[in-house]
C-alpha cells in the first residue's frame, strides 16, 4: 500500500500546485477518490494524512479534506535592506563552531545545519557503490589519487558540466573534499593577504571563515531574499573598492535560497566582461536541488577565464563523501599545488563510488525524488512557520535548495532565541552568523531537510510558542 498511497498524495500535490483544487476547496470525498483512482479507502485515507502532515490539507470535522492556503498568501517575505558596504575584517563566528559541533547530536533537532536527514539520501546505493568498487579496484582503492583527482571521476563531473553549457574537459577539474575545500582553494590562489573579497549579504557562514582564516576583508553586498546579490550595488563596489574576488551563489544561495532571475544573470555576466582583473567565484552547490521542471543555469557556461565554479555532491548525495571540485582552468597549477600541500588528496575509494554512481545514472535517478522530497518538505516548513510563529513573521519563498529564512519581529534577539531553543533540545542557525559584521540579528535560518516526524512537528511548534513569549515579554 505505501507505493499506492505515496503515488495517490504525489498526484494530489501536483493537482494542488496547477490549481487544479484551489486554497479552501474540498478534495473529493474518499470513497469516490478510491472509486476514481482503483484503489482501497484505505490508501486513500492513507494519502490524505500524508497530505495532511505535509501542509496541504486540513480535515475538518463531518466536511472533509480541504485545501490549505499556501504559505505565500499568507506571510510577507524578509526585506531588501539597501546599504553602503565597506570592507571589514570577520568578526563574531565564535558561534559557528558549536553550531557544526551539534550537527552529530542525536538528541537534537536539527533544523540548524543546512545538512540533508538520511533519509534524503541514497544510503543503500552508495553502500553498494563503495562495496563494488572495493571489489574491483582492490590495491587502487587504497592508493593516494593525487590532484587533480580521479580520472573517471574527473570525466563524469565534466560531463555534467558541458550538459550545463560549460566548455569543460576532464583536465579543467579538480577534485576536493567538499565545496568548502573548492571555495578555499580558489581563493588561497587568487588573493593575498589584505585583499577585498565582495560577498552576499546574508551569505554562508563557511565562506566568512574561509575569509578570516586568509586574512582577507569581507566586502557584504545587499542581497535580496528572492533574486540574489544585488546588481547595482556590486556595480558600485567595484567601482569605489579595489576587490580582488566575489564570490556569488546565483542558485539557491545560503541561507536565503535565493534564485538569480535570467534579466540579473545577465547584467551579472556583463559585470564579470566589465572586470577581467576580479575573480567571479561560483558557488553552485545547491543548483541540483531545484524544486521545477528544468536546472537552472551556471554562470561558468560564458567560458570566461576569470569566472571559476566551485560545486559538491555533498548536499545532494552525501555530505560524508567529502566530494567536491572546482573548474578553473586559468589557475589549475596552482590549484593542484595548494591542494596537495593543503591534504595531499582526496580519499580515492569516496571517488571511485562516487564516480561509479555517475556513470549508471544512480545519482540523476536519486535526483528527481530528493527534489519532490525537498519541495515537500519545504512547503511544510513554510507552512508550519505560518501555523505556530506570530503573524507578523516574514519568510522567503524557495524554489530550490533546502534553507528557509526567517525575519522575526525586530525585537527578537535570534542568539538568545538560539540559545533558549537549544536549551530545549532544538538546533538553529541565528542571522548574525552570515554576517561579517553581525548583521541580520532577528532573523533565523531554518533547514526543511529534516526526517518529519512527530518530534520535530512538536519541536517547530515550540519554536514559535518561543518566539510568542519572547515579544510578550518586550
């Protein structure tokens, strides 16, 4: 019955998305959806509740199943701040650390770390991918693959590559541990110490400690919750400061999950042409994840030589792999350099598994559900936010990815409200930590890739109920 349940609810959230049943419309009753569909009332009933759970529906008693308002209807989204940005040195990440260190805590809730549940991943496959290739590689498995990395592995990524318009050979990748690795390398070889290195603002607090770490000065740039840094306000930083880099993530960007619009990606290329001597990093390592019918685009497809892509398979197939790479072709040596006398390599039997899953197609089939799952999820998130949080909470609105990012009341300390809930045995991300500067302090990123479950719908409601005492008490 799981699959015909599953399948009957997937139809109905479908149905629900081209409006075929529309916000406060009755779904048809059960016996005649177990009539129409061929099969029991108890599947059907089955998929109701699934629908249910999931923010789609709501029961009322002696009426029936009726269609939720979406989220979007509801709750405005977090505000564009327009700003003047200067370059600052990172401060305050102190935080993050014990934000990673709670990622492994069972005993937690983890709507904190943007990291997929397992449940989201290909876990059988991959223990079977390790296995054969255990098998039949033997000694090879064991052996240092020294940069740029596996061959077979190098040539799959390529690949996908060139079906994203990129002009890509297998000699233009290089493998790393993981987009953090990519995103470190590529800077450790473009910028020096003092350097300015524009950035999103919120952006990814990885990235921020990269930068500390190189002695480099953030620059933030404006970036809107739902197309991404701004264009105008880079244009003017480029313009007024001497950046070395910038670093973009045009889709799904963390934590806003932010989807550059086509008109922005172009005026954003004209950019990258007006200014050869900057380094345009790419972080894609969410573009996989996209909630639609088609991938959207790389900015690396234009072939220009200051524009270098960082990506993983760490979100979207297995964070433990530590698969990433980076397409540069202009600093491949040094890349290949700091890459070696940074960790030698990256463990050779992650990158034979990884590239065995590649090549049978076993990652794009895993694909296709993680995204259903991940749009599910998200819808539930959103809408679970609108359910239980005050009324005048603001939310993005995502179409890929898996982060959700929330304006509360400016009241509201997002540190404190993260220190309550973990006290409580709920992990969050407060909005400071994605600012060089401590910016964005009533705002909380929340991840939807979490295993929905009675807990966690417990643990989102008394976030709220958390948010709701905190205003009472202002």
């Amino acid at each position: 019955m799981s699959h015909l349940y599953s399948d009957l609810a997937n139809k109905f959230v479908q149905s629900i998305d081209r409006g075929v049943y529309k916000a406060g419309e009755r779904l048809p009753g059960i016996r005649i959806t177990s009539n129409n569909a061929g099969v029991s009332t108890a599947t059907v009933v089955a998929a109701y509740r699934r629908l249910e759970q999931e923010g789609y529906i709501e029961a009322k008693p002696k009426s029936g199943f009726f269609v939720r308002p979406k989220m979007q209807t509801l709750l405005a989204e977090p505000r564009f701040k327009p700003t003047r940005p200067r370059p600052k040195p990172v401060s305050g990440q102190e935080r993050v650390l014990r934000l990673i260190q709670n990622i492994g805590q069972a005993n937690l809730i983890q709507f904190g770390a943007n990291v997929p549940d397992a449940s989201y991943l290909p876990t059988h496959a991959i223990s079977k991918a390790v296995s054969k290739v255990s098998r039949k590689y033997k000694t090879a498995a064991t052996n240092y693959e020294v940069p740029p990395g596996l061959p077979l592995l190098r040539q799959q990524i390529a690949r996908r590559m060139v079906d994203l318009g990129s002009i890509c050979r297998p000699d233009d990748v290089l493998i790393t541990n993981g987009c953090q690795e990519a995103l470190y390398l590529t800077l450790k070889s473009t910028t020096k110490a003092g350097d300015v290195v524009a950035v999103e603002s919120p952006t990814y607090y990885g990235l921020l400690q990269i930068i500390d770490s190189l002695g480099l000065k953030a620059l933030e740039i404006p970036t809107h919750p739902r197309e991404g840094i701004s264009i105008s306000a880079l244009r003017q930083a480029l313009e007024q400061w001497p950046i070395r880099a910038c670093i973009v993530a045009p889709n799904f960007s963390n934590p806003t999950s932010a989807l550059m619009p086509e008109a922005n990606r172009s005026q954003l290329l004209g950019l990258i042409s007006e200014f050869p001597a900057v380094s345009f990093i790419e972080d894609d390592v969410y573009g996989d994840l996209y909630f639609g019918s088609q991938r959207p685009g790389i900015l690396q497809s234009l072939d220009s030589p200051n524009v270098f892509y960082c990506s993983s398979f760490s979100k979207s197939l297995s964070p433990g792999l530590r698969i990433g790479w980076v397409v540069a072709p202009k600093i491949q040596d040094r890349l290949e350099y700091e890459k070696f006398v940074t960790n030698c390599a990256t463990p050779t039997l992650n990158q034979l598994a990884t590239a065995e899953l590649l090549a049978k197609g076993r990652y794009d089939n895993h694909l296709k559900g993680m995204r259903i799952a991940l749009c599910q999820a998200m819808s539930k998130l959103a809408n679970r936010v609108h359910q239980h949080f005050p009324h005048n909470t603001k939310v993005t609105r995502p179409s890929g990815g898996m982060a959700l990012w929330v304006e509360l009341d400016k009241s509201i300390s997002a540190t404190d409200l993260a220190d309550i809930a973990l006290a409580k045995g709920i992990s969050l991300a407060p909005g400071p930590i994605f600012s060089s500067t401590g910016q964005f302090k009533h705002y909380i990123r929340l991840t939807c890739a979490v295993a929905w479950n009675e807990p966690v719908e417990e643990a989102i409601k008394l976030l709220g109920t958390l948010v709701k005492k905190r205003l009472q008490t202002k």
